[in-house]
C-alpha cells in the first residue's frame, strides 16, 4: 500500500508547463534552428506529466521519477531513461527504438505496440560521490536494495517489438509479452516467471538460463533461439492447458440444461456442471452464458472475456484466470481460493457476500473468498469487495482505486505498491505495516 509516487523524496518536481516548454525547445533543437535545446531532465520528478505525443529522440532523463505519466505515441530514439522509475506509465505505441532503459523500472507500464528495437535493458545503476568524495551506489527505485536489474514486471508489452534489445538478467515476470516480436535479441538469464508469452515470436534469440517457471507458452516461437539452461519444462505449455472441452462430448447448452435444473430444484434434479481442470480458452462468448454455482476448480479460463457475467456462488479455486477481462462481473459469494488472477481486469465487478435466510428467519452471509489468490498487478478498480475474505492474497502493484473494501479481511495479504487511492476500508483488517 505504498504510495508510487513518493519512492524517491527529494527530488525537484517539474511542472506541465516546464515540461511543455522543454518539449518546444527539443523541437527546435532537432530541427537544428537557433534557440532550440536539447531536452535534458535529469534527477528529476516528472510524475503524472503528459509528454504530448512529441518527439524527444537524443533527450536524456537519467534517474528521473516518471511514474504514471503519458509518454504514450511519442518519439523516445536514443532517449536516456537511465535508472528511472517508470511505474505505471503510459509509453502505448510510443518509439524507444535504440532507448537506454538500463536499470530502469518499468514495472505495471503500459507498452502495448511500443518499438523497442536495439534498446538496452541490461544492469545499470547511478554511481554519486559521498562525503569524503569516494563512489558510491546512488540509492536505486524502491525494492531495489541488491540489485539494478532493468524491471518490466507486470508490464503491458502485447505486441511490443524488441528485436535486437539487449536485455540480459531484466525481469519480466507476470507482464504480458503476448504477440512481441523479439528476433535476434540477448535476453539469457531474463526472469519471465508468471509472463504470458503467448504468439511471442523469440527467432534468434540467446533465452540462455531464462527462467520460463508458470509462464505462458502456446504458440511460442523459438526457431534458433538459444534455449541452454532455460526451464521449458516448467512452463505452461497447449500440453498442459487441462482437458480439451472437446472431451466433454456435450455442448455447454447441453450441459447448463441439467445445471440449470440442478440450481432451480437446489441440487434435487439434473446435475451440477463440473468444469475442473477443462481448458475453456477457447469457448466463444462465455460469459453469456449462466455459471452460477458452476464447479470449476483448476480450470483454464486464461485471456477469457467474463465482462457481465454471471459467476454467483461458484467454485473456482485454483483456476486460471490470469488475463481475463472480467469487467463488471457478478462474482457474489463465490470461492477463488488460490485462483490465478494475475493481470486481470476486475474494474467494477461484484465480489459482495451472498445472503440467506435460515428457516427460523435469520440470515447468514457467503462471502466470496480469495484466500491466497494471485492478484498481481490486477486492476480492481471500484469493485465491491466488501466482506470478502483476502487472507494471504497477493495484491502487489493490484489497482484497487474507488474499491469498497469495508469489513474485507485482508490478513497476511501482500499490499507492497498496492494503489488504494478513495478505497473504503472501515472495518477492513489489514496487517499493520500497511496502514
């Protein structure tokens, strides 16, 4: 529940229209006219700022804060980002072509379409002089007490080209590298553990002692890419994606025909659908169909569109559902425990307890439960949350902006970077290193 913007005190803030102005002179600088200066902003706090779709190709902004601003559309060749922190920040189909983003952290940004050709995204950190004029590692991004590793963990990178970067050792884990096109790169010892590198094109790359462990791996190119050391083998392959719905030999109106009977007559007639460990990737608009109290534990809903859907009292533990579009969704009551939620959208969904009422006319409540839930880097903005049972969740870098959170038990729950911004948290119990 760290506040991003706050990870590196001191520096000198740097208003919009500073930044405006240093725009407009860089344009003159490139056109080559009097007058003009070369964008140079370093050590600086650029947070939140909007970049204007310009062109600052040559800029320098080493070991400046830019977390959350728009560099979305822009022209960045040969920019230094040299040790930024570049949490959150939009940088969608802008031009880094060539860009120094050493030592950088990028983590949760957004670079869906983003041209990384030839960028560097190795080691690097910042060396300054201390008291008695010897040199000294300057404190790096936050959590990065060891190492100066660039970090694009949790990173929006679909279709993001990164052909010839040099990005030995970065991390990559949980971000989403489906459809990125990275021919003839060095990415050997790269941490893509939890990363989606689904239609990921790796053509004559050196993945040398990568760690693939949990990432996504269908479709996969790897034609002579260099792949010694690298643990293929722990990653999620079309192998390892569950029972095909194929083997199921019924039709999913054919089977929510006796699940429907199964919830209408409270379990007296037809059959509950059992969904556990199938494959439902591939299900063709799921979500509209009706999957109250459906049974699906470990099932494999990965990139699925469940926005509106209706998931009410369902068992859903230790299911897949990293990348799913679940905006909206009525998820009242249902269980999720050890789910995999990474990356997915939850904005505005229902994850409020279900109530019943007892014989004697008094009630109870269900509350939906994501005990030990992988949430990281997920977007729950405005979701009502209230009552739900988040013990041992991880909520890293989670968007929870606006959610309803009052009564939540969050004990043990990880909220490092978790943004709670006009969250309620009346009556929430959260482990104290986090209020």
């Amino acid at each position: 529940m760290n506040n991003p913007a706050a990870a590196r005190p001191g520096l000198e803030k740097v208003t919009q229209r500073e930044l405006d102005e240093i725009i407009k002179k860089h344009r003159t600088f490139l056109k080559g006219i009097r007058g003009g200066a070369r964008a140079v902003i370093k050590f600086k706090d650029i947070s939140g700022l909007d970049f204007r779709k310009g062109d600052l190709s040559q800029g320098d902004f080493t070991g400046s804060l830019l977390v959350g601003s728009n560099l979305s559309s822009g022209t960045f060749k040969g920019v230094s980002f040299f040790a930024c922190d570049m949490r959150n920040a939009n940088l969608e189909n802008a031009n880094f072509a060539r860009a120094d983003f050493r030592g950088a952290f990028v983590a949760g940004a957004n670079l869906t379409g983003a041209d990384l050709m030839n960028a560097d995204l190795r080691e690097g950190k910042v060396m300054e002089k201390g008291d008695k004029g010897v040199l000294t590692d300057r404190p790096g991004h936050e959590g990065e007490e060891k190492s100066h590793k660039t970090v694009f963990t949790g990173a929006k990178m679909k279709e993001t080209n990164l052909s010839g970067a040099r990005a030995a050792d970065a991390d990559f884990s949980d971000a989403d590298l489906s459809g990125v096109i990275v021919k003839d790169a060095d990415f050997s010892g790269a941490n893509f553990e939890g990363a989606n590198l689904t239609k990921a094109d790796f053509t004559g790359t050196d993945l040398t002692n990568a760690n693939l462990r949990s990432s996504i791996m269908t479709d996969t190119v790897l034609v002579y890419a260099e792949t010694g050391g690298a643990n293929l083998v722990e990653a999620l392959t079309e192998e390892a994606m569950g029972t095909k719905f194929e083997n199921l030999k019924k039709t999913l109106p054919e089977l929510l025909q006796d699940h429907t009977a199964w919830v209408a007559t409270a379990g007296r007639d037809g059959r509950r659908l059992d969904l556990s460990g199938v494959d439902l990737r591939h299900l063709e608009k799921l979500n509209q169909y009706p999957l109250t109290a459906v049974k699906a534990i470990g099932a494999n809903f990965l990139s699925q569109t469940l926005s509106g859907a209706d998931i009410q009292s369902a068992l859903l533990d230790r299911a897949d559902m990293r990348d799913c579009k679940m905006v909206k969704a009525d998820l009242r009551g249902s269980s999720l425990k050890g789910a995999m939620l990474t990356r997915a959208n939850l904005s505005e969904a229902n994850l409020s307890p279900l109530q019943f009422s007892n014989t004697d006319g008094s009630t109870w409540l269900q509350r939906t439960n994501l005990s030990g839930a992988n949430l990281r880097y997920a977007v729950i903005r405005g979701a009502d949350m209230r009552d739900a049972i988040m013990m041992g969740a991880d909520l890293s870098f989670a968007i929870l902006i606006d959610c309803d959170l009052r009564r939540a038990d969050l004990t043990g729950a990880i909220l490092d970077n978790t943004d709670l911004n006009s969250a309620l948290t009346s009556g929430a119990v959260i482990d104290e290193k986090y209020r």
